[in-house]
C-alpha cells in the first residue's frame, strides 16, 4: 500500500466514521422521541394489537385473545371480561379470583353503571394477594348492555378509575364496529336472498319447456340443455360466499343465454367480448345475471325479428367495466329513473338490488349507468374495481 492510498484511507476514517456515528445517533433519538411520545406509540400500537379481536364481536375467542392488551393498557395485576351469562376471559395472575368474578360485575351488568368494589368483596384470604380493587366497567351498544370489562388492584386511584372508563369506551367502539359489519353481512345476504327469489319463474317455466321440447326429436340435445339448467340453478342457489369471480358470473350468464337460445332459436344472437385479464377480477355475486335476463325479457322478448345482445368486459386501468347491451325495444329514461330509486311497483329484475349492492360495496361512483330510450335499445354498465380489499370471491 502506497503512502498516499494509506492517507486517503485515514482521512476517509476521520470524516465517514463520525458522521455515520452521528446519523445514527440522530435516527436513534427521532425514534425514541421523549417519554410522552413513547408513552402514546405504546398506548396506540397496544390499542392497535386488541382491536382485531374485538372487531370479532364479544365472544369467548375474541375476549381471550384482546384480554392481555386490554390489561396492559389498565397497567393492573388481572382483568376479566364479561358478557350477561358468565366470565369470558380472565387475564394476569390471581386466577382463584376468576370463580367470584362475575358475581362481583353483575350488579354493573344490571345497571349498566360503572362501579368500584372494594376489599370486602374483593379481597381474599391469600394476604400477599394483591387484588384488593375491582374497577368494573359496562360494555354497552345502543343502550344495551353485553357485558363489563372489569380490572383489579391493590387500589382504586381516580387515574385508574378514569383509564378504565376510557378502555371500555374505546371497546365500545369496537364492539360497534363489529355489529356494523354483521348487520352489512346480514343485509348482503338478504339481497342475495331477495334477488335469488327474483329469478324469473317465467324463465324457468320456458326453460322446462324448450328442454321438453326436445326430448323426443333431440333427446341429447334436451339432455345437455338439463345439465345447462342443473348448473345454472346450483350456481344461483348456492348457500355461501357474497362475491364470485368475473369469470364463474359470466359461465353462469352463458348457462342462462344457452337456455333461452333453446327457446328463442336464431331470433337471440350473443356477443361475448372478454379481457382475459379480467377473469380473475371480484365481483358481487348475481350482480350481472339480472341485469341479462332483464335484457332478454324487457328487451327482446317483445321485438319483432331477431335480437342482439352483446356484452364486454374491458380492463380499464384500476377499474374493469362490463357492459351489457341489447337492441331490443329499450325504456323510458324515467321509468329506469323511478326503480333505481326504489319503486317497487315497477317490475324489473333485480335492477335496483344490483344498483344498491355495488354502491354499498364500492361506493356511490360504482352504481349501474343505464344508457336507454324507448325503441333505442339499452346500455348497462357496470364497473366494479379490480382490487378491493374486503371484496373475497
């Protein structure tokens, strides 16, 4: 090594060494942040780490697993959680007092105020026992009380007293999440239900009867169509899942189309223009298959001569638009207007449903664009984005 190599290597070290020394200096206090900063991080992240549970609902599972977070930020000894029959979770040392701890909070449970018990009801017999304290707590939503979250001591100092009112607030806010998300999963489950009852008894009136028609002069043929008929049918009537993929939503639509094709014999002419890339997309399930038979039965069950129907699947950058369109005898624009907004004296095929589910589900941007006026035909377009989140086929 030369002598110059050797003095750059020095130098290198009297410059680089101290300023990486300081970087890390610097980014170790940023992260550490003064005591009150560390205080909130802890609070939140423990916060953060109970809330997936509770967003379960009050439930043993959900109880046990938020239990231990719960009681970290009380910062006692034991916490328990209660729902109106009995304990759900006990959590931190001291178990013997878990076999009298709901006795202590069913008195906040009847009351739903919250309540401090002292050692004449607390204390046991064990003196290095330190639960001499029950702080306890209501879980309430609506008014209605599930349960109490109760957490025990040695004391009940008025900071106690006030984090866990704050804990069983913050609860309740989860628990009312919770509901919210099981009342949206009950009300998509109704839709579905309502548009499954909305499945044209005339469609599969005709469909028996074109499958009948064939029986004798093309007993394959009225063979094939049953087996077209059996898989349509399991497909709309199948007992789980809110969403389906693009691709099984438009095998199910194809079934339909083959059956009424049965009937309408070349007077029904179908277009499938599809992205292959799109097959995978989420999509609500019975969101397009409605809106098809409207086009058949609305569109061109009326028409003189023969009827087109064609339906894309474009990708469009983050979203993937569907467009159904028939050049059958169309609609009054006031008429669409009037079941979009709920008139239930008009009849349509589960029209409004869709409409509702998709912007339920992906907001007000993503309701049905209807593009129709009588003898002119109609457009439908649906649009759903390729990816999202709660959206599981």
């Amino acid at each position: 090594m030369t002598e110059n190599a050797a003095l750059i290597i020095i130098i290198a070290a009297i410059i680089v060494v101290p300023a990486w020394t300081y970087r890390q200096w610097r980014r170790g206090s940023a992260d550490l942040g003064s005591s009150a900063e560390r205080a909130t991080y802890t609070t939140l992240h423990t916060a953060g780490l109970a809330a997936p549970a509770l967003r379960m609902g009050l439930n043993a599972e959900s109880a046990m697993k938020a239990a231990k977070y719960l009681r970290e930020l009380a910062g006692t000894p034991a916490l328990s959680i209660h729902d109106t029959e009995g304990m759900l979770a006990w959590e931190g040392e001291y178990g013997h007092h878990a076999d009298t701890a709901h006795a202590i909070v069913r008195r906040v449970i009847n009351s739903g105020r919250a309540e401090v018990v002292g050692p004449e009801r607390v204390a046991c017999e064990n003196a290095e026992c330190p639960l001499h304290y029950a702080v306890i707590a209501p879980l309430v939503i609506d008014d209605l009380v599930l349960g109490a979250i109760a957490a025990y001591d040695r004391g009940a100092p008025a900071a106690l007293v006030r984090t866990v009112s704050e804990i069983s607030r913050w609860t309740n806010g989860q628990l009312e999440l919770a509901e919210l998300d099981d009342s949206r999963t009950r009300l998509a489950e109704a839709e579905v239900k309502a548009l499954r009852a909305q499945i044209s008894p005339h469609f599969i009136y005709n469909a028996l009867n074109a499958i009948a028609s064939y029986v004798r002069t093309d007993p394959e043929h009225a063979r094939e169509l049953l087996l077209e008929f059996a898989d349509f049918t399991r497909y709309s009537f199948r007992a789980h899942g809110q969403f389906t993929t693009l691709s099984e939503e438009l095998s199910s639509i194809d079934r339909y189309l083959i059956l009424e094709r049965a009937r309408f014999g070349d007077r029904l002419q179908v277009e499938l223009r599809i992205a292959p890339e799109v097959l995978n997309v989420t999509v609500p399930f019975l969101c397009l298959q409605p809106l098809v038979e409207n086009a058949v039965r609305h569109g061109l069950e009326n028409k003189t001569g023969v009827g087109h129907i064609t339906i894309d699947a474009l990708d469009m950058g983050p979203d993937c638009w569907v467009t159904i369109e028939d050049d059958g005898v169309g609609a009054d624009p006031e008429r669409i207007r009037r079941i979009l907004s709920g008139d239930t004296t008009i009849d349509s095929i589960g029209v409004a449903n869709v409409d509702e589910r998709l912007r339920s589900v992906y907001g007000d941007g993503y309701g049905l664009i209807i593009e129709t006026a009588q003898g002119a035909g109609t457009k439908v377009t649906v649009r759903v984005p390729k990816f999202q989140p709660q959206a599981r086929a």
